[in-house]
C-alpha cells in the first residue's frame, strides 16, 4: 500500500486543473486517467475572463500562448445573414484579469495544463481506478487501482466525468437531463479567415456556433436532431451541407471547408446537470463529475477551473492535512461551489434555450430575448459578466420582464449601477 496527500481521477480539465492548484500548494498528488494517450474530442475550448488569472497563476496561460492561443473579443449572436442581434463586447470588461475569450482546441489545452503539473504532482496514464478506500465510519481514505495497488490519501477528487465511476461508488447521485438535440461538430482547415469572435447563428433549424482556432483553424458546431446524420452516406453528407449553408447563409464562404470536414465530424449528446451534493467526507467532485452544461455560453471547462481553484483555496487553509480539517474545507467547498454553479446553470440553460428551442413559443422568446437584450446596455453588460465568471449578478423577475419586452427598462442605457 501507498500514500500520497491527494488522489484525482481523471486527467480531463477538471482533473489536471486540480492537481496544478493543489501540488501549487506543495502537497503530494497523484492524478490517474484510464486512457494512456490524450484523445482528440472537440469540447471545452474557450476559456473565460474569469478563468485567466488561475491560468497564470498555474502556469497553463504561458504553455498556451505558446501554443498560439487565440484572443476572442466578443461573443455575438447573429441573424443567418449574419446581422448582429446581442453582441458581448468583452473590451467593456475590467481590464485587470483580462477582458477576452482564449480558445484552443481540447488536446492542447490539455497538454497546456499537463506541461503546466508542479514537481510534487505525478501523472498516471492508462491506470484505471477500481473502487474507493473507505474507514470504519463511511469516510474516503484512498483509491484501489485495478492492478491491485491501493493509494491512501487525505483527499480524493472525482474528476472522473459525467458517468464518474467514483461519484457513483460515493454514494452521490445526479439528475441528467438530456437537450432534445444534438450537436456536430467540426473542425474547418483551410478555410477562409473568420473574425475574432464566438458567433452563434439563430436559424430556423436551431444553434450554428463558429468560432477561430489556431492554425488557421475554425470550429463549427451545428444543432441537430439525434439521428439527423446517422449512416449518412456522401450524398446525403453534401446535400445536408448545402442546406446547412442555404439556411445560414453567413456560412457560404466555408462551404467547401465543410464538405471536406463533415465525413471526420463528432456527434455529441447535449445534457445539463448539478450534483445535489459536491462532497462527502474525504471525496470532492470536480467538474463533469458534478456538474455539465449546454456548451452554447462556454461555461462547463471554466466551471471545472472555478471548482479547482475553489478547493485549493479551502485546502491551503489546513494546516496539517487531518481527516476533520479536509473535511472542514470540504463542506465550504460544497456550500460555495453548489451556490455559484446553480447560477452557471441557470445562465447557460436561459442563453441555449433562446437559440436552440424551436418550437413557436420558444423561437418567438427567443428572439425577443435576444432583441431586448442586445438593445439593452445594463442588461447586457450583466449577462456578459457573469458569463465571464467575474461575479455573480442575477438577473431579477423585473429584468427579465425587461429582457423579453414586457416592460420598458428607463435604465437601459446605463451601466448597471454596481459596475
């Protein structure tokens, strides 16, 4: 039997994102993933405001800048024409964390944070974890790998995701609740250059998000119904291509990037979800593990880091690493992370259901929404920061009665007062 200060499951964000906060802390980690090899999955690709101080703090924003990371100014929902209707302008954002969106594809972001791993941090690849450890009284005391070792550590994270072995054998349950929709994604080469920005095309046929990538890379996502494109063969491939473009037709000048991309494309199931409980005593869960989100405002990869750096900050204040002091920062680890991430929730479902629900009543708020919104300058500036992670500000009943048109705001063109 061996012993280390802290174990994660799962070399995802979530994971490595942790095991640079904690082994920042000098404490021993070891971090296990099952796969021997990073894959190339295209999720979690833009980092918010929020989430660059920790970046640097880690390490990890100087691994990706070197790897030609791309600034995004704005976050901007358009018309298919391509007519702006709500433009984020993150260059209104205070200056002192970074006012910008930084995007990179996934297998370098997770080489950024692998590059990024203290000295006190060891990385297990292709090591798959069986069960938990567990004391006389139901506490978490380790991990049992499946090649028989078994690893004791004060703390254990699951990080792990969506179907977390480890959540499971905690006794923590979690409610997924799965979009009637799916999303394709794609990777354009040799396409033409895209402006710096996060653009989500509201069309007839749902969500159309486009953003740049190194390289001279863009990423397209586009809504689709579950089996929309199962089996396709070429043909069908190019004919749902070319209606792709006919019904968002700011997308005609990547037609030809399409046609060559869509035979490698992702189809990925689109789900929300928040664990009712984050912790029990000497297990924490970060991340997917805990918590998913629809992708459309780019919350679930900055939610994970949020989580990191929530639980290294609590950690720190220890001391000496005892069962009851863990646990002590466990419980205001899961009192602070479940409050913030209701909130990350709520704002990611609103902002998805307002581009991808194509019902009458849906397309018809939708739109509405994104109108009032776009003309409303406090209003816009409040979804913007918390979207960038900067704090939480809720909206009130009343501003959402301004932010469908119900009610005149007589603050519409006004900074909100607490900014």
């Amino acid at each position: 039997m061996s012993g280390t200060d802290v174990v994660v499951c799962g070399a995802g964000v979530g994971g490595l994102a942790t095991a640079c906060a904690l082994g920042g802390l000098g404490l021993r980690v070891l971090l296990v993933d099952k796969q021997p090899e990073i894959r190339p999955v295209a999720k979690g690709e833009v980092f918010q405001p929020g989430s660059l101080p920790m970046l640097r703090a880690w390490g990890v924003a100087g691994h990706l800048e070197k790897a030609g990371a791309l600034r995004l100014d704005r976050l901007v929902a358009r018309d298919p024409d391509g007519t702006a209707r709500m433009t984020l302008d993150y260059g209104l954002l205070p200056t002192g964390s970074g006012n910008w969106l930084l995007a990179h594809d996934y297998p370098a972001i997770l080489r950024a944070f692998t590059d990024a791993l203290p000295p006190s941090a060891e990385l297990r690849r292709g090591t798959v974890v069986d069960d938990l450890l567990g004391a006389a009284d139901g506490r978490v005391t380790g991990v049992r790998l499946r090649d028989g070792e078994e690893v004791k550590a004060a703390l254990v994270v699951a990080a792990d995701g969506i179907s977390s072995r480890l959540r499971r054998a905690a006794g923590l349950d979690v409610e997924r609740v799965e979009y009637p929709h799916r999303l394709v994604a794609m990777e354009l080469t040799d396409a033409p250059e895209v402006d710096p920005d996060f653009s989500a095309y509201v069309t007839p046929r749902g969500l159309r998000l486009r953003y740049a990538l190194p390289g001279g890379r863009v990423r397209l996502y586009a809504q689709v119904a579950p089996d929309e494109l199962r089996g396709a063969d070429e043909s069908r491939l190019a004919s749902w291509v070319a209606g792709l473009v006919r019904d968002t037709p700011a997308l005609a000048p990547l037609q030809e990037a399409l046609r060559a991309a869509v035979p490698r494309r992702q189809t990925l199931p689109v789900a929300r979800a928040l664990a009712p409980q984050l912790t029990v005593p000497g297990l924490a869960l970060v991340g997917d593990s805990g918590h998913v989100v629809h992708p459309m405002a780019a919350q679930g990869m900055n939610s994970a880091v949020a989580d990191a750096h929530c639980l290294a900050e609590l950690v720190g204040r220890c001391g000496e690493l005892t069962a009851t002091a863990v646990d002590h920062a466990l419980l205001g680890y899961g009192r602070r992370r479940h409050a913030d991430l209701t909130l990350v929730g709520r704002t990611s479902h609103n902002a998805a259901r307002m581009v991808t629900d194509l019902s009458w009543a849906g397309r018809l708020l939708g739109q509405r929404a994104l109108r009032h919104t776009g003309a409303n300058a406090r209003i816009r500036y409040t979804v913007m920061h918390n979207m960038a992670g900067l704090g939480a500000h809720p909206l009130t009943p009343l501003d959402r009665l301004h932010q469908i048109g119900l009610l005149p705001d007589p603050r519409a063109r006004q900074q909100p007062a607490w900014a």
